[in-house]
C-alpha cells in the first residue's frame, strides 16, 4: 500500500495524481491530509483519504497504519519546528512498521551551507539513513514558479525584480516536474538512493527577469542587491525576524554556489528532459493584463490578439 502525505497541496496533491495515473492494476493507493475537509476531492484519485497531522502523533499512527511505501512530504514552518514535525513523522512510520519512505528534501544539503533550509532537511535526512528503513531522497532544486511569480510581482509594481542572489546561476525547475520525478521514484523499486533534481540549464534571475519579459511583453530587470538591503526591504513588508533571517541565510548559499549544479538525475527517473523554464512559462496562470495597462504596457497575447 502507498500512502502519500501533504496530498491536499500543490506538490503533494500532483504527486498523488502522477502516482493514481501510473500505478499497477491493484495497487491500494492512500491520500493523506491535514483537514479531512479535503478529502472529496481527493477521493477521485486514492483509495483511501485519512488524516494526518505531523503535529498529532495519534492521527499520525492511524494514518500511517498498513502503509508499506510512504512519500513524506517535508512541511513548512520555522526551522526548529519542522524538525520535530518531521521526526514525529518519521517515528510514526517507523512503529507502524513502513518499509520504504520516500521524502522530499532540498537542492543543498551540504554540511558547509549556510542556509537554515538546508539544515533542516540535513537533520531529516540523517535520521532517516540511520531508521534502518529503505529510504529514497528527492532533493529538489529551486523552484521556478515561486521565483517566477516573484518577479510577476516586481514586474507589476516597479519593473525592478531586487533579490541578494549575486551573479548565480541555478538550476530552476518547476513542481509539476518534481511531481513526476517522486511518482516515477515512488513507484521505482530503486531505494539508498538520494536524486538531486535540477532542471535543463543554470540560469541567473537576470536570465529569468529577461525571459519573463520576452515571453509576457512586460518589461522587468533584476537588481542585485546586499544583504543589508534585503533585509530592510523584507523588514518593510512585514516579515518576522527569523523568516528574514532564512531569506538572507538562503541568499547567501546561492551566491555561494551551494545550488549552482546541474544532473541528469530527473531524466534517469522520468525518462526525458525537464521541462525548460521558458516552456513552463505560459502554464503558470499569471495574470499580468490589468497591471501591464496600469503601467502602459500591453503583453503580448494582448498585442496579437
């Protein structure tokens, strides 16, 4: 029996989909969520929708009862509380005896980085090798919609897209991407085994400012900034203290080159090239019309339409 966490969200619900499609004939597939609110829609695609709560141990054994492969999608939150969150998971699992668990890591890991993120799937990451499980790491790379939207909303505002990432270049890749990857891991009998997932080519957020702008007609440019700057400007939209910290920590190891990599990771488990930042554009759903006419600029379906 497979059983998928976090089946409710973004990555977890296109996993859940990705694994529904491709499963054998047979094979007991179960969604997992936080709110059982959830569950009609995920009825469609599991066999099983059940609660699981990292933050209620008990909903966690229910959960996690006859599962025999588990992909444990990590969560969010401050750093010190997704560990425990995650070892509450990993501790469950393994008293209901899961045999293989499948969970989905960060880009950097590295020992030496200074971004807080890459601690904390570090420390997962270690408990799990020594759980004496079989285990598999989806070390996902940088998340090119979430950079993307962040520039639709520089271009929306100033045309100014200022981030302290320096010069580098990374190895963007988008969700639905990763989503495959860990179905086709997930139903793979390969395990010890950690997929570093880079997309198709090494790209700078001046690349992908210059990109956006060629694919949507709405001009925007990216101004590398300090750190000082960064956290003045997150200090005025809010942001607590230990979230700037993180922000500053994980501009700091891209900078550094902790995420500048390329593999042939994903390609080894899907069977084809990722999906190229410049084709995953236009999917992303974007809404750039008003805010381009705001600034008196027409994008460019608008221009051939």
């Amino acid at each position: 029996m497979i059983g998928i966490t976090g089946a409710s969200g973004y990555l977890g619900g296109r996993i859940l989909r990705s694994v529904a499609a491709q499963r054998p004939t047979g094979q007991p597939l179960v969604a997992m969520t936080r709110r059982l609110a959830n569950a009609p829609a995920l009825k469609h695609f599991a066999d099983d929708v059940r609660q699981a709560d990292f933050a209620e141990p008990g909903s966690l054994t229910s959960a996690f009862r006859g599962i025999h492969t588990l992909l444990m999608v990590s969560v969010e939150g401050q750093d010190e509380e997704r560990i425990r969150l995650h070892r509450n998971a990993l501790e469950a699992a393994l008293a209901c005896g899961v045999k293989r668990i499948l969970y989905t890591s960060f880009f950097d890991v590295d020992p030496n980085s200074p971004s807080s993120v890459a601690r904390v799937h570090r420390l997962m990451e270690a408990d799990l090798m020594a759980s004496g499980t079989d285990w598999v790491m989806l070390r996902d790379g940088p998340y090119a919609d979430n950079f993307v939207k962040r520039i639709a909303d520089a271009a929306k505002q100033d045309g100014i897209f200022r981030m302290a990432a320096g010069e580098a270049r990374l190895p963007f890749i988008g969700r639905a991407d990763l989503a495959e990857a860990a179905a086709a891991a997930v139903l793979s009998e390969r395990s010890q085994v950690a997929w570093r997932l880079s997309g198709a080519e090494l790209l700078s957020c001046a690349d992908l400012c210059a990109m956006f702008s060629e694919v949507f007609g709405l001009p925007v440019r990216y101004q590398a900034i300090s750190d000082e700057e960064q956290a003045a400007d997150l200090e005025r939209q809010g942001l607590r203290a230990d979230l700037i910290a993180r922000r500053i920590a994980y501009g700091r190891a891209i900078r550094e080159g902790y995420m500048s990599a390329l593999t042939d990771d994903f390609r080894t488990l899907v069977g084809r090239a990722p999906t190229g930042v410049r084709d995953l554009l236009p999917g992303l759903g974007l809404d750039l019309g008003s805010h381009a006419r705001q600034r008196g600029v027409l994008t460019r379906q608008e221009r051939t339409s």
